[in-house]
C-alpha cells in the first residue's frame, strides 16, 4: 500500500458538528460576525456548512459550553463579549480539580506567567498602582506576624493577582486568575507556612515591588523568577 493510500485511510474527516463549530468561529475570526451579534438563522448555516439542522444545533450547543456563544430565549443566539475570563472558564476548572501531583506542574506554568506580569507592569506601572502594592503588604504584615496562614494567604493571592492587573494585558491577566484560584494557592501556601518562610516571602515580595516601583522591567523579572523560584523548592520538599 502507498503512503498516499495510508495517509487517506487515516485521516478523519471532521464531523458535522465540528464543521460547524470550526465554520463560526472562522466567521468570528474573520469579522463577518462580532461580539453581541446575533447568528443568521437556522436554515442559512445550515445550508452554508452543508450540515443538518440537528448538527448545527449540536455544534451551537458546543459554543455555548466554551462561552463564544450564548443563547437567550426570545433574542436568539448571539456571540458572547469573547472576554478571556469567560472563555478560560474551562481551564480553571481543569485547574480547580488537579491533585497534588500537578502542584508543581502548575506552579512551572504559572511562573513563566508571572516574571513576564512583573517585567511588563514595571514597564507600565502608574502611581497608583505602586500605592496599592504598597498598601496590601503592608496589610500583610499583621497577619505575618501571628502566623496567620489564611490571612497571608489572601494578601499574597491579591499581590500577585494586581501586579497582573497592572501588566494592562487581559490574556495574561485571565491565564494568571484561572491558575491562581484559591484552591490551588493553598497548597503553595500549605508549603511556605510549614518550611517556616512567611516573612522570608514577605520581603521576596517587597522586592518585587520595589523593581516594578523603579520602572526596572528587568529587575522585576528577576525579583519574579527567584521569588517563584524558592516557592517552587517549598513544593518540591
């Protein structure tokens, strides 16, 4: 047999579901439909992706699930705002139900996210974002101070969470919260509460703010990376 007559025999053809939900979101993509307009009717997608009305609303019900496109009775089925919260929604519950085998998976993943959140907020960090920054590590330190665990915990998800924000970048900002739930902090936290490196972690963060007060995008990578960089041998031990 050929390698031709191979290749044929394994390739799949697509389903019609998924010819549909490739067919709009390359109408997305191109611009022939934007965010809150409403899809054509039922008939002419059908007849346009050569696929059945059934199939059609399969793959409709497929964007739905993914969040590119919602359906209200009386208004029809519309494309969603395509926000980057909305459409990682799946993603952070992928997160949300991993063990403590992906702990450090995660973290690896994460990190790479945040040195580029703290390089790119020095780079446009404002005033007022530096007086928050500020403002919440200093409201760290009582809750340091009598070990509080939780408490420390919020503070440091709020930290790195508004060092994000102050990137201005809604993708990175999106990945960083559909990663940093919660759940999944707490089992770094689990490990910097017990290696006895709370303060040690206060002052990590101290760092960090004072290279993206400074304007110093390369600074604050670094302060980043070496701050992720011990938690990452807290999740290790």
């Amino acid at each position: 047999m050929s390698e031709d007559s191979l290749g044929e025999q394994t390739t799949r053809r697509p389903s019609q579901n998924e010819v549909v939900v490739q067919g709009i979101q390359d109408m997305i993509s191109s611009g022939e439909i934007k965010p809150g307009d409403r899809l054509p009717v039922e008939p002419l997608l059908a007849e346009r992706f050569s696929v059945s009305r059934s199939s059609l609303r399969e793959g409709v019900r497929a964007l739905v699930a993914m969040g590119i496109l919602e359906t209200r009775q009386g208004s029809g089925t519309t494309v969603t705002t395509l926000d980057p919260h909305l459409l990682l929604k799946p993603l952070e519950f992928w997160a949300s139900i991993q063990g403590d085998k992906s702990s450090h998976d995660l973290h690896t993943v994460r990190q790479a996210l945040e040195v580029e959140s703290a390089a790119t907020a020095a780079a446009r960090r404002a005033p007022e974002d530096i007086e928050q920054l500020r403002r919440l590590l200093k409201a760290a330190e009582p809750a340091i101070q009598a070990k509080d665990h939780e408490a420390a915990m919020a503070v440091d998800l709020e930290f790195h969470l508004t060092v994000a924000k102050i990137s201005r970048n809604p993708i990175l900002i999106a990945l960083l919260e559909a990663l940093s739930r919660p759940t999944l902090r707490m089992r770094t936290w689990q490990s910097i509460y017990h290696s006895g490196r709370i303060e040690t972690t206060h002052h990590e963060h101290q760092a960090v703010l004072n290279a993206i007060a400074a304007g110093d995008p390369i600074s604050a990578h670094a302060a980043m990376r070496t701050h992720l960089a011990q938690v990452a041998v807290n999740l290790e031990d």
